[in-house]
C-alpha cells in the first residue's frame, strides 16, 4: 500500500514466472496503526532505526489519516486487525506475491499466520468491494515516495491484451505464431486465453494435440474483441493529436548528446510534440523513473528486452581525446584509456554517463571540471591540456590548433536506446515508431 511503484514489474514478473517476495508488507509496523501520532519520538534512536523513517513523523500520520481510516474500516467490517487487512490485500493482488512480515512476539506470528491462512480469496474479495479501495486522498510523506493506486475493477478482470491476443491467433493460425507476432511467449498467451475462458465461462477454441480453432463461442468472442479494439484505436487516435499539442514529453537520459539528436529528429518529423530532458548519470534510475513513469521516455546504453516496453537503437556515439596539435600523442591513430592514465584532462562536468566512463577507465588521471561550455571552450583554446570530445558533441568552433584521437576501449563507444512503455500515451508510442522507420 506504501511502496506502489513496484507494481510496475507485475507483467514481466508474470511473463516470467517469478514470484515476487514483498519486504516489509506493513511499512515496518505502520500500516498495523499500532503506533500514534509521535511515534519517532518513542523509538530508540541507537537501536530503532524507525526513529529516523519519515512514515512515523507526525506531519506523516496527518497526510495519511485517510488510509488509517480506510484500515480500521475494513478491519472492523471483516472482525480482523488492520495487519492482517494489509496482508490480505497484498495476497489478493497476485497468487505468486509472498509478503515476509517480520516480528519479535509470538502473537505477532500467530495473527500473521491468520492472514496467510485465509488472505488470499479475502484479499481478492477486498479489492473487489467498492468500499476495499484505497482512499485517493491517501498521501505519502514527503520522502516515501508512492504512485496512485490503479483501480481494481469490481467485476470482470478482462483486459485489453486477451483481446489482441485472440485476434491475432484468428489471424495467424496458432497460439504460437500469435505470441511470435505479438513479442511474447506461447506459455503466456495459452494462459492468458484459459484466464479469459475462465471470465467468459466457457470454451472458446477446439484444442487438438498440435492445432487450435475457434469453436462457436470463440467466433462470437472475436467479433466483439475486434469491435472493442476498433473502438479503442478510434478512441486513441481521436485524443492523439490534442496529446501531442498539449502535453509536455519528459525524457530522462544517460547522456545529453543522445537528447540532442532525438530532438532533432521530433522537431523535423513530429512538428508542436514538446520535449523536456534531465540527465540522470545512474542507468538503473533511468530505467526506474521510466518504470514509474516520472519519465516519459528513457535513453539508455543497454536494450530492453522486456514484454511491456518498446525500444529501439537511436545512435552511436564515439569518444576521442582532444590534443593540442603539438602534443607527443597528436600523431596516433588511435590511443587506449591506459595509454592516457596520469595525464591532466579539461573535462565539462555535465557530460553524464562519459564523466564516469574515463574516471573509472583513468584512475591516475586528473580532472579539472568546468559546467559552464563557453568558459571550458576558451580554457582548452587557451591551454596545452588534453580534452575529450565526441563525433556527436564537437566544440562549438573548430580549433586548427588541436587533433582529435579515437579511443580505442570499448567503453569508448556507446550505443544508446530509446525506451518507452507500451501503455504510453500515442503521442509518446509516436516518436518510438518514427525513430525505427
């Protein structure tokens, strides 16, 4: 209930097969409501490392008084403690989550055992119920960060993704091919069309040992599935446009080069589109801040593979060593990190992901950092010091002066993707397709 943002690795986990083990399922006792309003101030500051969370801060408990509600509510309603509520509710929310509740008091154990024993059909039932949803008004605190809950639906559970998924194996043949065409697993769709069954109570396909057809019911499922997903493109393309002109596109990149040719090609070929960038030298919090879509778009130095995402490469960038053109090594064709270690650099402090490149690779070397491009221009014209360039970021006026030399390490070159997740907004989905063509 605190921590939302992992529900954003739900589908591959899914995809997969993995189960998901859930650390600290109560907020480390909060979502218990055992403790009041000035609870830090009750816990041990040597020993409790609970009197630093900022969940149990005063400010905290006043923003969340709506969930502490919704709690005792429900708790009340179903004759349990609001521990096990909370146990319940994230038992319901998929068969393959464990929570591991940690205690020190044996009636601890046993009311968690409580929970587990029947929390999973009550949990499903919790999140079911109109009155089982979390409240909106629920709020974080400042430094737990939380995303809004989806909503559950109250009855069905049918998705849109069975609806592709059927249509495509009417157009294919096969479950096989269908998986193919749609980028997943023949596993994966087979279940989710036995799920789908399940919803609509009955059979939908005449199953063979190698073939599979639609049977009566499957034809009149298929007729419906392609009239809900015309009615969603329609519904899609309708907001596409006012999307486009009215929305401000984030992207969160490695590197400010990468963000620099991706503008370019949107300004040309998707005129009014908006684009905003940060530069986040940590990959992996790219990659989370796309996840929890703080980010619309994410530029990484890896592909990513997964089911619920869309990638494709955008361009290589080539790093070289910036000489003055009477240094000893402006006659080399090339020239290694090793090669360079223990020399001085003029470096721009804002270049991402490079800056951690050359000083991991360079680690006798010496770096004299400048954030401002216009002032860094003039002390490498001014200087007999090495500098870096790229064959995507040159300096801004040649200099006659100097030579650039290819780096021959890998990490040298680097490709760079561009990744958005599949239940983006058109407008977003737009720039990925445009980069492929």
């Amino acid at each position: 209930m605190m921590a939302r943002w992992h529900e954003a690795l739900f589908p591959v986990l899914e995809e997969l097969g993995i189960g998901y083990v859930a650390f600290s399922p109560m907020a480390n006792g909060l979502l218990t409501c055992a403790y009041g309003r000035s609870a830090a101030e009750g816990f041990d500051a040597a020993t409790d490392y609970r009197a630093s969370m900022p969940q149990f801060k005063q400010e905290a408990y006043e923003k969340n008084d709506a969930l502490f509600e919704f709690l005792h509510r429900i708790a009340a309603e179903h004759g349990v403690t609001t521990g096990q509520i909370s146990l319940a509710w994230m038992l319901g929310k998929r068969p393959w989550i464990i929570p591991i509740p940690g205690t020190s008091r044996p009636e601890r154990m046993r009311e968690n055992l409580a929970a587990a024993a029947s929390g999973e059909e009550n949990g499903r039932e919790l999140l079911r119920s109109p009155a089982g949803r979390v409240p909106r008004s629920f709020s974080p605190s400042a430094r737990l960060v939380g995303v809004t809950r989806r909503e559950e639906p109250s009855g069905a559970h049918m998705e849109f993704e069975q609806l592709r998924q059927l249509d495509a194996i009417a157009r294919t043949g096969t479950i096989s091919a269908a998986a193919s065409a749609l980028h997943t697993s023949q596993p994966s769709v087979s279940r989710s069309m036995r799920a789908l069954e399940r919803e609509l109570g009955c059979e939908l396909f005449e199953r063979t040992r190698n073939h599979v057809e639609l049977n009566e019911a499957g034809r009149l499922a298929l007729r419906h599935a392609r009239a809900i997903l015309a009615e969603e493109r329609r519904m899609r393309d309708a907001f596409s446009e006012i999307t486009r002109t009215g929305r401000t596109i984030l992207i969160s990149s490695v590197a400010p080069a990468p963000v620099w040719r991706l503008t370019e090609r949107v300004t040309e070929c998707l005129p009014g589109t908006i684009l905003t960038s940060e530069l986040v030298d940590d990959e992996r919090e790219v990659e989370r801040r796309l996840f929890d879509r703080s980010a619309d778009l994410a530029v990484t130095r890896r592909p990513m593979g997964l089911p619920n995402v869309s990638c494709t490469p955008l361009m290589v960038e080539n790093l070289f060593v910036y000489a003055p053109a009477d240094d000893e090594l402006a006659g080399r064709t090339s020239v290694s990190f090793a090669e360079l270690d223990g020399r001085t650099f003029l470096m721009n402090s804002e270049v991402g992901f490079w800056g951690d490149i050359v000083r991991g690779a360079m680690p006798n070397a010496r770096f004299i950092e400048q954030r401002d491009a216009t002032v860094l221009s003039q002390m490498i014209r001014s200087s007999d010091l090495l500098g870096f360039v790229t064959d995507v970021a040159e300096w801004r006026d040649g200099d006659e002066r100097r030579v650039r030399i290819p780096i021959q390490d890998a990490d040298a070159h680097a490709t760079f993707y561009v990744v958005a997740l599949l239940d983006a907004p058109r407008a977003v989905l737009d720039i990925v397709e445009e980069l492929r063509r």
